[in-house]
C-alpha cells in the first residue's frame, strides 16, 4: 500500500515506524531536519514543504497514494491538507483533530469534507483512562464486542494464589472463566498453553466478561471498586475530555493546575468540577485536598517527568490505597515505569493515537466482510489482540477447535455470540456464523479471520 504521512513529529514518526515495513511510506513535513532523521532511519521518500500545498503534494506524488494521514500540530492545516489530497484523487484520508469545537462538526467533516477518519488523541486517551478508573485493579483495560468482553492487564503480586499456578488449574482453583492469552516475563513474550506455570512478576493479559473479571479479582483479594473520587493535575484538553466523562460517571472530581488562567477557563467549561490553582507536586496541598482518602490520582500534565514524580509522591502519600494513573509519552520513560512497575497505569497519547490509526489501516487492507474491527497492542507492542466477525465464507466455522490448526504464536482469546453469550474456547467449542472472535496473537500482520490457521 502507498501511504502519505503529513507531520513528521512523535506521531508521525512512529507511524512510520509501523508502516514502513510493509508499505511505501512518504514522508513529508516543513522542518527539513525531521524529514532527514525520519529517510535516514526508516526506508521511506522525504518530501520538505507544507503538507496542505497542492504544489508539495503533487511532488510526493500524493495523487496515486491509497492513504494520506495529517498529523500536524495544527487542526486546520490537517483539515485541509486532507480536503487537498482528496481533490487529487485519494480515496482514504485520516486527520488528527484535538480542538473540541471541530469534534463537534465531525458528522458534517467526514460527509461534506471527505475525511475518511478524524481521531482527537486527547480524547482517545482520556477515554483509556476513564476505563481504567473505572476498573482500578487493571493496569490497563481494552474492550471488544462493544464492551461484552474485556482484555485486562495485571502484574502478579508475590505470596498471591496466583504465584506458582498452572494455567490449566485456573478454573479448579478459582472457578471463574477467564483465559490467560499472553505473559509478559523478563523481557520475554510468550502465548501460554495449559502446562504453563505463572510466577511473581509476570505481567500477565486476560480476557473475560467484566462480571467474570470482578469475581476473579475479588477471589484474588485484590479487587478495587470502582473509583468515586478523582484528583486530576494539569488543566490540559485530556483533564477536560476525562473529567467530563468521570463527572458523567457521577464521580467527585479536583482539578490542580498552576496556572491561572487555565484553571478559569476550564472551571468555566466544567461547572460540576472543583478548580485549584497550586502545584501537583505539593505534598501539603495535596494533603489538604485529601489524597489519602482519594480513590484516583491522574498526572495529566506536558511534561513526562513531572507526572512520574507527581504520581510516585500520591502513590506514597496515599499508602497504596489509591489508584495512580500518569500519561508518559516518552518511549524510554514509558517503558522505564512499566517495566519497574512504579506506577498503576501509564498513557501515551501517542500510543493510543498510533493504536486506532493502525485499526484503520488493517481494516482497510481487506475488503471481506471478515475485516478486523477491533485492535489492541499489548505486551509492548509485541502482541496484538484482533476482533473479527465470524461470516458465511469462513471454511472453518463449526468444526471443534481442536481440530484445527491453529498458527504458532496465536490464541483465540474468547467468543462472544449472536445472543450475548461469552464464550472462553475449550477444544471442543466452535465458531458459528455471526459470532465475534478475539484472538491474540504475535504475527502483527494478522488482517483476516481465515489467516488464523498453518498453511
């Protein structure tokens, strides 16, 4: 596939990065040392301009591209450069919007405008915060099946019940169904199967229905309510997204930001929040606004390492007992505190905004009804979990699972049904026609549910 990608910032780059591979990828953007850094480290064109000229455009032959994607700083210029592309010709057209006046006229940007896409990575993320505070025992939690079926990150605790247990004992231990579909050990990424032994440490992924997953954690004595009450720090476009979505959830929530002027607008715009002007990183103020009866802590602010100490201090000040949740962008950082498990949950905006561009693309790619509809990158990026729909031209629908044969490095993670029911696979169940299936799986270049089995 022929892919344009304007804006060669974080964005920009690590598409790129995944696209690439696969992909005759050019890149363009005004500042000519990104665009040199980008050629000399990726296999792809370089055109230095402004994305939205018609000039630029046809330089980098934009006109017999499948897909141009705008990642700019600027809203308007993505906008544009995307109305640009489809004048040339571009069938497929993806544009990163953050202003919240634009996400409003969405409806009328994708049908008057041509957009095939538009995505606001503030609010994609606050929306991935918002699911875990809702279930704070997760480090992370994807849904599928229009939330029937969850995918639940979780690091196994020492001296727990799941220290030391065979997968394959799991049910007669815990009498839950929940399936194991990936661990993450020591740097290692493994699809386990029945034999395999969980340790201490292990960053496992599980799927279950979410009622499935309360009683699990809850057997485990590790589960957490969902929160009710929220300290958010930074006054940013994330904190307005989040706090509007937890405030809906009818949650009590505090916003600290240290700038003034920030702090009106957005206690304007959010009437229901109480507004502070102070320092997150106040250990007094922070204990004035109660952080020890907090349920949620969030470090939502521009810099990385701002909202790792903020966080490690909440997390100290509040004995553990309240659910830490920073947004680091910063690959190296990122993987830093995840790795050393020094805070709950971590966010990147990039990550997200990068997730749901590539959902795009992999659906794209096929044109059977069997395309994917949902995509989520775990175990640093190593693991993909897909969701397809099982359709009339799939051969192997209603043949046990155990007789098929199924590729290495892949798991079906669970089955949700026409009528609702959640399915975790055995050997002896089936897919059926309409069915949606999750599997999990390490070929990153997974499009069709009929790739699933060995050639």
């Amino acid at each position: 596939m022929k892919i344009a990608i304007v804006g060669a910032g974080k964005v920009g780059t690590a598409l790129t990065r995944h696209l690439s591979a696969d992909n005759k990828v050019t890149v363009i953007d005004q500042n000519a040392h990104l665009v040199d850094n980008i050629i000399n480290v990726y296999d792809v064109m370089g055109v230095c301009g402004n994305g939205a000229s018609y000039d630029v455009q046809k330089e980098a032959d934009v006109q017999h591209t499948d897909l141009l994607i705008a990642t700019t700083s600027s809203d308007e210029i993505n906008i544009l450069t995307c109305l640009v592309a489809k004048k040339l010709g571009v069938r497929h057209t993806i544009a990163r919007v953050r202003n919240p006046e634009y996400g409003r006229q969405l409806r009328f940007m994708r049908g008057e405008l041509g957009l095939s896409m538009s995505i606001n990575p503030e609010q994609a993320t606050a929306r991935e915060i918002a699911r875990v505070l809702r279930f704070p025992t997760a480090m992370k939690l994807e849904s599928f099946s229009k939330g029937r079926l969850e995918l639940v990150e979780y690091r196994v605790a020492e001296r727990t019940a799941l220290d030391g247990t065979r997968l394959s004992e799991l049910y007669r231990n815990f009498k839950v169904r929940v399936l194991i579909c990936a661990v993450a050990r020591q740097g290692e990424t493994i699809i386990p199967s029945g034999d395999f032994t969980l340790r201490a440490g292990d960053k496992i992924y599980l799927t279950a229905a979410p009622r499935e997953l309360e009683k699990f954690f809850r057997q485990l004595g590790v589960f957490r309510a969902k929160a009710s009450s929220v300290i958010i720090v930074g006054a940013s476009k994330i904190c307005y997204y989040l706090a509007s979505e937890l405030l809906d959830m009818g949650m009590s929530v505090k916003i600290i930001d240290q700038d003034e002027r920030r702090c009106v607008a957005i206690s304007e715009k959010l009437p229901r929040a109480l507004v502070i002007v102070g320092d997150g990183t106040d250990s007094e103020l922070l204990s004035e606004e109660g952080i020890g009866q907090t349920d949620a802590f969030v470090a939502i602010t521009g810099l990385d390492e701002a909202n790792i100490l903020m966080s490690l201090n909440a997390a100290r000040m509040s004995g553990d007992c309240c659910k830490v949740v920073a947004k680091i962008n910063r690959k190296a950082l990122l993987e830093l505190v995840s790795d050393e498990s020094l805070i709950d949950s971590v966010v990147s905006t990039g990550s997200v905004t990068v997730e749901l561009i590539l959902q795009y693309i992999r659906a794209m790619k096929n044109a059977s009804a069997s395309k994917v509809k949902t995509l989520h990158r775990i175990v640093d990026e190593k693991v993909e979990a897909l969701e397809f729909t099982v359709t009339a031209d799939i051969p192997f629908a209603g043949i046990p699972l155990r007789e098929l044969n199924l590729k290495r490095g892949l798991l079906l993670a669970g089955i949700v049904r026409q009528n609702g029911q959640i399915v975790i696979p055995s050997g002896e169940d089936a897919l059926h026609l309409h069915d949606d299936v999750i599997v999990v799986t390490t070929d990153t270049q997974l499009d069709d549910l009929r790739d699933i089995l060995q050639e």
